[in-house]
C-alpha cells in the first residue's frame, strides 16, 4: 500500500523559503523520487499589538507579518521523505510532516 508524504513548508521569509522547497525539488528529481508540488498557499497576514508596560499603558504600532506556505507531495518514497523531514533548516522554516497509507481498490 503505498503511502503518501505531505510536507507543509512555511517561513516568514519568501527568499529562503522558496530557497529551501527549491532544494527538496532538485534533490528528488536527482534521486528520482516522485514528487508533487510544491504549491503555494495564498500567503496569511498576521498582526500581533505591542504593548509599551505591563499594565495597559497604551500600545506602539502592531507588529505585521506575512507567512508564505508551500506543499509538497512525497508518493511512496518513505526513506526520502524521512531525509527530508528529519534535515536541518534555517530557524526561519518551519516543517510539518502528515503521512497518509492509500490501500489500492478492486
């Protein structure tokens, strides 16, 4: 039953993202693992208030960041999958790892 690896690639940093999911790519197509992907996500907004003290003494101006998302599909090439999942990356990336087993029909 084959399984298949879906990887969730996101950074803050489109520059080393792309970097990164660039890097994947060409290391399966060497090894020639099949690979489906990557697709981008639509990139989410995120603003996070900043607070001048602990007590409510008013705030600066928010904190705004985008976060850029990637999906890379791994079938059935468990051992590069777990290379992959299991690298070092810039503390910019942030991976994870969702495996599914398909049981074939008929």
């Amino acid at each position: 039953m084959p399984f298949v690896t879906r990887l969730t690639v996101k950074s803050g940093d489109g520059n080393v993202l792309e970097a990164v999911v660039g890097e994947i790519k060409s290391r399966a197509e060497r090894k020639g693992v099949q690979l489906k992907g990557p697709h981008p996500r639509p990139p989410t907004r995120h603003s996070v208030p900043l607070y001048k003290g602990m007590a409510a003494q008013g705030t600066f101006d928010s904190w705004d960041y985008t976060v850029y998302t990637r999906e890379i599909e791994i079938v059935d090439h468990n051992e590069f999958a777990r290379q992959v999942a299991g690298r070092d990356y810039p503390d910019s990336i942030h991976i994870a790892v969702d495996v599914e087993q398909f049981s074939q029909t008929g």
